[in-house]
C-alpha cells in the first residue's frame, strides 16, 4: 500500500510554476596522470529549455550561461573556474541540450566541489547552487582501471586538445538512464601499470553486460581481446544494445592474467528501456500466468479496459493486436496478452509498472474525460499517456475570434528538446479538445493551424489561401504563446 500511495503523489499537476530555474546534470570520473595527479572530470549537460533563448539576426535561436566551479579543501580553495558559456546557435524546432567539460589536476584527498549557474540572459532567473562531495583516492601500485566515462559520441582528434584522450575528443554522455532511440552504448577507460606484469605479456581484457539483480551475463553481449602490456592502456568501446530488454544492468570490464586469475575489475550500473524489439504474436501464446497479478482477473469489461487504456503507449504493432484482442471471446488469451505487454516493458517490475500507468489512467480519465469518451480516448489523454504531463501549460478558453485553445509545451520529448502541443475546442462546449498541430515527428503536423483556430468568427475565409483566417485581430496571441508559452 505504501508504494501504491507514492505512485499516486507521483503523479503531476496540469499547474506549474512558472518561477525560471536553470536546470543541469552532472557527473564526474577519475584518471590518472603521470606526475602521480588525479584527473578529476567533471561534465555538466544544460537543459537548454530552462534558460532565455534570444534569436539573433540570422533568426537562430542562442542562450548564455554563466558557471562557476570552485573546488575546496576544508575551507581553502584549491583551484577555482569562472566562464561565460555560450550554448550552440539553434533552429526553433531543433533546441538541443549542450554539455560542458573541465578537467581538475589534484592531490588525492577529500575535497568539496561547489557549482553555480546562472542564466545570463534572464535577470529574474533564480541562480542554482550545488555541491558535491569527491574522494580522490591515491594511485593504486598495482595493475588498475579508471572510472568509466560512458559517451554520446566521439571523434578522432585533429590535434591534441586538453581533454582529448587515446586520441579521440570524447563527448560524454551524462546520465545512466539509455532510452529506446539509443541503439549504442559507448564507453571509455584506462588501463594502469600492465607492464608489472613483465615484458613481453598480454593479459586478458573481458567487457559484458550482465543484469544487475541476478548478476547473469547477457547472451552476445561480450567481447573478450588479449592486449599487450603498457604504462597506460586507453580503451574506447562499443556496444550495440538496440535489442538489449528493458531492465536494470552493469557493464562490466574485467583483466585477466594468462592463468585467468583476475587482476582488476569495474563497471557501472544503466537502465535500459526497450520497448521496440520485435513483437512475436506467437509468443503471447507461451506466457505462462501461475502466480503472476494477471492470474486472478476474472471481468471481461475489466480486461478489455486494461488492455484498450494501452493504446497510447503501444507500438503500432501491438496496437493492431489490441483491436484484436479486445474484440476476441478467448479470457485468457486477453490475459496472456496483457501480462505479455507489461513484461516486454519491464520484465522485474511487471506488476508495479502497470500500477503506476493506471493511476496515471485513472488521472487522466478524470481530468480529460467526457460524456461519452474516456480521458484515454481523447487528444490530450493520449498525449499525457504517451509523453507525461507538460511542463508548461497555457490555457486560453476566452481570446477573440479564436476558439478555446491549449498550448502544452515539453522540454524533452524522447531525443528532442522543447517540443510542443496545441489543442482545440471547435465545439465550444465539450471538454475534448482536439489535436490541433504538434512538432514533434511523428504527431500531426498541421501548418495552418493558426488559420483553423482563429476561424471561429470568421466561418467564411478560405484557410488554403494565403493568409486566410490569420489576419490581425485584437486580443490573437497564439503565435506567440506557442513559441513562448507562459
């Protein structure tokens, strides 16, 4: 029950502040150098939608960040950074996050890392404040790894910058959470003091994945290469997780003497969502319901609720499946189905995942719903099911000449930032609103839309000429509210 009440305080609000708070993620890894010095990294990734975007005269969209590193010992201060950061120059629909790295030369020790951020651009903006606390532990004498520094991408360098390593400049990758459109997972380490081992050795370097909560190797996802004994041994790999399942895992580097005795070990712990492997009807058949929460539904209304509320988070061939199923006579086939559904999302937590997609349901359905609609069958249903609630919403049921209309405006959509939504009410009296346009690929795009929403008192203009039903009229504002809802 516990848990049941911590899903249902999860769910989000249609109401947000709007008070301005620069958001940012951070992360940090460790490398050695040859003086003896830890090389502390530390990479910061903006969320480039809660800072003031200016446009300039080439009409591209740029915001300006100032950080503040200052790393301290105790109470002295140890090394110090201060920049002005200016974010890559942007396209209104194509606003990306951007990240920052700097490399720190210390002493091992303890030390306090303290950050600031401040949006530049927006004088209102509150200035966000951090600290982290980082043990730097001195050198081991022995055959070691670095930390794991996970990458977005990487590139081979030109030429020898200060943060170019193995001979690539590396962009990291800031988070352990790898969504369904991230098909690789690329990583970077380093290898200490091999050559203790002898001249003329190689040792064995393993690199897997296996699943955290029972510690079992993933089937083809190793790789295993003899490699010969240096000073420093620089490691850039990849691996192709498109169809790893959704679950908790670790990636793992091992190093092995010819004797397979193990010398040296690390990992990480990621997450892994993966909704979009291949669908196999014939294996909904092979689902085995003892014991599982699926087993004691017994309600045909009841199933067919369950399954057809999954509409908006399905794959379209599982979509297909569901108008299938529904309108079948077989129980437990809906049952198999079902149970398949939730374990192919996330085969751990099967019966908690779907406890919280129904609270979220149930939500929806009461904020959303109509006389003869459920919340989950309407435009806004589907798109809070299928994307969360938006971070910004603008409601406007009372402008002239335009119907009642709502902006909902995402700062991440999947991969992409800032994306947005705009529903209408073209019957003026029933709560469903219609999709109206969105930019996000994929969703319906509708480049007239504000032609259609201000045709309410002008039922005449042709909308498929020129400028029809968007001329000026007092009191139109969707235009700028959608580029900046508030």
């Amino acid at each position: 029950m516990q848990k049941l009440l911590l899903f249902l305080c999860l769910i989000p609000s249609l109401v947000f502040s709007q008070k301005a708070r620069p958001e940012a993620y951070l992360d940090h890894k460790q490398f050695e150098s040859p003086d003896g010095k830890i090389l502390l990294e530390v990479y910061l990734q903006f969320n480039i939608s809660t800072f003031r975007l200016l446009r300039n005269e080439a009409g591209l969209f740029y915001g300006k960040i100032e950080l503040t590193e200052i790393v301290k010992r105790g109470e002295e201060i140890i090394d110090f950074r201060k920049v002005t950061l200016d974010s890559p120059l942007m396209v209104d629909s194509l606003i990306n996050d951007f990240s920052d790295q700097h490399r720190f030369s210390l002493d091992p020790g303890y030390y306090n890392l303290e950050f600031e951020i401040r949006d530049v651009l927006n004088d209102s903006s509150e200035i966000v404040r951090s600290h982290l606390p980082v043990e730097l532990k001195k050198p081991s004498q022995v055959i070691s790894i670095s930390d794991i520094q996970q990458l977005e991408g990487y590139t081979k360098a030109e030429t020898q910058g200060p943060l170019t390593k193995g001979g690539y400049d590396l962009i990291p990758f800031v988070s352990n959470y790898y969504s369904p459109d991230i098909e690789k997972l690329a990583y970077y380490f380093e290898i200490y003091r091999s050559e203790q081992l002898g001249n003329g050795e190689m040792f064995l370097l393993k690199q897997y994945i296996r699943e955290k909560n029972n510690g079992e190797p993933v089937d083809q996802m190793a790789k295993i290469s003899r490699q010969n004994v240096k000073p420093v041994v620089p490691v850039l790999s990849v691996f192709d997780i498109k169809n790893l399942p959704t679950g908790s895992y670790e990636l793992v580097v091992e190093l092995r003497n010819k004797a397979n005795e193990l010398l040296a070990e690390k990992s990480f712990e990621f997450i892994r969502t993966n909704v979009e492997r291949e669908f196999k009807p014939e294996d909904i058949l092979k689902v085995n319901l003892a014991a599982t929460f699926v087993e004691k539904i017994s309600n045909n209304d009841s199933i067919n609720e369950f399954i057809s509320c999954l509409r908006p988070i399905a794959m379209p061939n599982e979509i297909g499946m569901i108008d299938t199923i529904v309108n079948s006579q077989d129980m437990n086939l809906k049952k198999q189905f079902f149970y398949y559904f939730w374990a192919n999302r996330d085969p751990l937590g099967t019966e908690m995942t779907w406890i919280k997609y129904k609270q979220t349901v149930d939500y929806v359905n009461r904020i959303f719903g109509t006389k003869i609609k459920r919340g989950y069958q309407t435009d806004r249903g589907y798109v809070f099911l299928k994307y969360g609630a938006p971070n910004w919403v603008t409601d406007r049921p009372n402008e002239p000449s335009s119907y009642p209309y709502q902006i909902w405006q995402y700062k991440k959509v999947g991969k992409f930032n800032n994306k947005r939504f705009i529903f209408y009410l073209p019957d003026l009296v029933t709560n469903d609103y219609v999709m109206l346009h969105s930019d996000v690929p994929g969703e319906v795009r509708n480049y007239r839309w504000e032609q259609m929403l201000n045709n309410r008192n002008s039922p005449n203009i042709n909308i498929d000429e020129g400028n029809g039903g968007n001329n000026q009229h007092w009191g139109g504002n969707s235009g700028e509210f959608y580029k900046n809802p508030r």
